[in-house]
C-alpha cells in the first residue's frame, strides 16, 4: 500500500493498481523515436513478446495480492501499513516475491522471468558494492537501498542466489521453445528488464511519495521533476535520457516523448480520505465502503 497525505486527504494506492498503471505505460509505450516493446530487435513474433512484457510490468507486483486483500494494519492510524513499513520485515518481503515469481510460470514464464530480473536487480542492487547503472532503479538514485536490505545483507544475497536458480530454470524452458528461444538474448531481454524497471518508477512517482523527486516534497514528483536514465531507445546499445517534469499538478512533460498518444492520460485509482480518518473497528467492512476514486494524469510532449 502507498500512503500519502496531500492537503488534509490520504491517498492510499494498493501495489496492484500501481502495477496496472505501469502496465498501461508499457501498452502505450513507444512510437516513431521509441520502439515498442517487443520490438527492440528482430524476432519470429514481436507482438507475442510485446504482449508478455505488457503482462509482466502490468503484474509485476502480483505477489502483494494476498497482503492487499487482508493487509496488515498500522497501529498509529488504524489504516494498511505503507510499503516502506512493510519491508522493514525482510522475510516477508522476500516472501511477496516467492509468491509472486512463479505465479504465472506455467502458461507464461517469459513473464515470470522478467518478474524475478525486477527483484533480482532490486536486491542486487544493495548487495555490491559498484551496481551496474544501467539497471540501477529510479528508487535508488537518490538513495540506498537499506529498506530492503536491513542489516542483512547474507540473507539478502542468499535470495539472489534462489531467484538466480529460478532463472536458470525458466530460462532454459524458453530456450527450449524455438519460438521462444530468442527472447532470453541479451538484445531482447535486457531493454524489456530496464524498460519494467522505469514504469514501475514512472507509476510510483504518480502512486506514492518514495520516489526521489529533487524536491523531496511529499506529492513524489516534486516540482523539478526527474531525469529517467538508461532508457532503451531502438535498441540496448541505444539508451537515451528522458526528462520528466511536471509543468501542473497532474500534467507532465516527457522530453524526448516515448509514448503512443500524445498527450496520454492516466488515471490511478485510490482511495482517498479525510485525514485523520476513523476506521471501524470491522476493518474490511469500513474498507470496502469506501470506493476508489480516479485520479487523472497526463504525459505530454513538450
């Protein structure tokens, strides 16, 4: 859950709906300049390997679903914990991805494979010393990723190992299907890897006030906005800068612009709430009284 207080209101942001927002992102990225996912290098069928990485940044966070349906309950405001106070617990946090990675290996593992790149990259990150930027998350630009990492760092490299082992089995299922084979090179699976990574940062800077805005006022962006680094253009070896600046509350210029339709609107879904709130003591029955309200965004060029 995502938690920010804005003008005497709480927004609360389930990690799943943050996701789909990332996955709308990816369905509508790319265009003349950009190319779409899938579509970073030849392959038999691009539109079947842009769909599973639609899919994959779409459900990215999928391993919360149980947590967003019972979440565990903070003891200050009676409302769901915020996600950086969940991962204070890093086993349960590892366990999100446990659930998460596998869930839809069966029919999709192409899928699955990207979803274990985004945990392995994010725990990774904390576990050496000089991390590869280029896949370096928009989360840790501006800071460590100590939240994740506790003072726990064999744990933290021993669940790099399982989700490395994890991999290595979907992707010698991939390799397996000649209509799949392809999708594990490097030239295909590394922009799809990075491309998860700035949606999900891209979507949380709408979503939550964790992401790292020069700013650091609590409405995430932050009125300099933010540069997204390493971004795939054609191809891998062509990676640009995107500058992400928001010229109103909920308009915001991307320059160069790498989406389908311009402007693009986005709308979140969140509940929003007189602060401070009063939950019932029956939680779930208060929590479902109250509807989600679209909030609307738009990506624009400048």
């Amino acid at each position: 859950m995502f938690k920010t207080l804005r003008d005497k209101k709480m927004w609360l942001v389930s990690q799943p709906d943050h996701a789909e927002v990332a996955g709308l992102l990816a369905a509508n990225w790319g265009n003349d300049e950009f190319a779409r996912p899938g579509h970073f290098a030849n392959s038999g069928d691009p539109e079947r390997l842009r769909a599973e990485t639609v899919l994959a940044i779409a459900q990215h966070d999928n391993g919360w679903w149980e947590w967003e349906a019972t979440p565990e309950l903070s003891v200050v405001d009676g409302l769901p914990l915020d996600l950086i106070d969940v991962l204070k617990n890093q086993q349960d946090a590892m366990n999100r991805w446990r659930l998460g990675i596998p869930r839809f290996s069966p029919k999709h593992p192409y899928v699955s494979l990207l979803i274990s790149f985004h945990a392995y990259w994010l725990y990774t990150h904390g576990c050496q010393t000089d991390p590869d930027p280029a896949f370096t998350h928009p989360l840790f630009w501006k800071g460590s990723s100590t939240h994740l990492m506790g003072d726990k760092l064999d744990t933290a490299r021993s669940f790099v190992g399982e989700i490395k082992e994890i991999q290595d089995e979907l992707t010698a299922r991939l390799r397996k299907d000649p209509a799949c084979a392809a999708w594990v090179d490097t030239e295909h699976l590394n922009p799809h890897v990075r491309l998860l990574q700035l949606l999900d940062g891209l979507s949380l800077s709408l979503c939550s006030p964790h992401l790292p805005a020069r700013s650091g006022n609590a409405k995430g962006l932050g009125e300099d906005g933010f540069d997204l680094l390493e971004v795939p253009r054609r191809s891998w070896e062509d990676r640009v800068t995107i500058k992400v600046k928001p010229v109103s509350e909920r308009r915001i210029v991307c320059e160069p612009y790498p989406f389908n339709v311009d402007p693009l609107p986005v709308i979140v879904p969140a509940r929003i709430l007189d602060w401070p709130a009063e939950p019932s003591a029956h939680f779930q029955s208060w929590w479902h009284s109250k509807s989600k309200q679209p909030i609307r965004f738009e990506y624009c060029s400048a």
